[in-house]
C-alpha cells in the first residue's frame, strides 16, 4: 500500500524549505532599532559582533554550516512579517513577531559539514 502525505492539522504551520548558504547571507529588511539591541547585547556579552554581519537565526546558521553551542540563549528581536492580501485590492497584513538571534561566539562548524566538505574537496584533487 502506498503511503499519502498527510495534511497538516488546523492549527499547524507547514516546514519552510531548507535554505541555501546564499539566502542566509541576505537581508530584505533591516531595521535601526533591531541594530541597536543587537549592538547593546554584544557588548554585555563582551563581543565584537556586528548586527547583520555576525547576527542570524538559527535557520540562518544552519545553512551556513553552524550549529548553536549548547547552552546558549538567543537575543529576542521583534521582527515584522508580511502576508499577502486575502482578497484583491486589500493592502498586505503585517504583523510582529518574536525571533530569536544568535551571534558568531555562539556557535560552532557544523562537523558534520566540515567532513562533507573535505570529502568534496579530496574528490575535487
């Protein structure tokens, strides 16, 4: 018997897509406010990461290769997310959210990556 994929429930958000190294490097917003938070927690944690260069979600930090060390706890940031209008000619809905950031002392080289990559470039030799 063939197995069907199941619906999600009502209620439930379905996976995004995995993103790709290039994607997570990209911003399509950016927002002062969230610049200054993410400047004031660098300096309580005695770092010299830089908001929008050394700061990204846990998805972002996964595409590039990194997990979150264990232990650690993210900044809290609000960030506006905007849905396409139901209806046509309704504006687009913009809510704000809670994300969660986490900046370059906090993670570490993904090892299993790293294998992957040098098996790559052995083969590449």
């Amino acid at each position: 018997m063939a197995r069907t994929k199941k619906k999600p429930k009502a209620g439930h958000r379905q996976r995004r897509p995995a993103m790709t190294a290039e994607e997570a490097q990209k911003f399509e917003k950016y927002s002062v406010g969230n610049a200054v938070t993410l400047a004031e927690a660098a300096a309580e944690r005695g770092c010299a990461c830089e908001p929008y260069e050394d700061w990204f979600t846990l998805r972002r930090w996964n595409a590039l290769g990194y997990l979150v060390k264990r232990g650690e706890h993210g900044t809290a940031l609000m960030v506006g997310v905007t849905k396409p209008a139901k209806n046509e000619g309704d504006p687009p809905e913009t809510k704000f959210v809670r994300s969660y950031v986490f900046c370059r002392c906090q993670v570490q080289q993904n090892p299993e990556r790293e294998e992957a990559h040098a098996t790559e470039r052995s083969a590449l030799r």
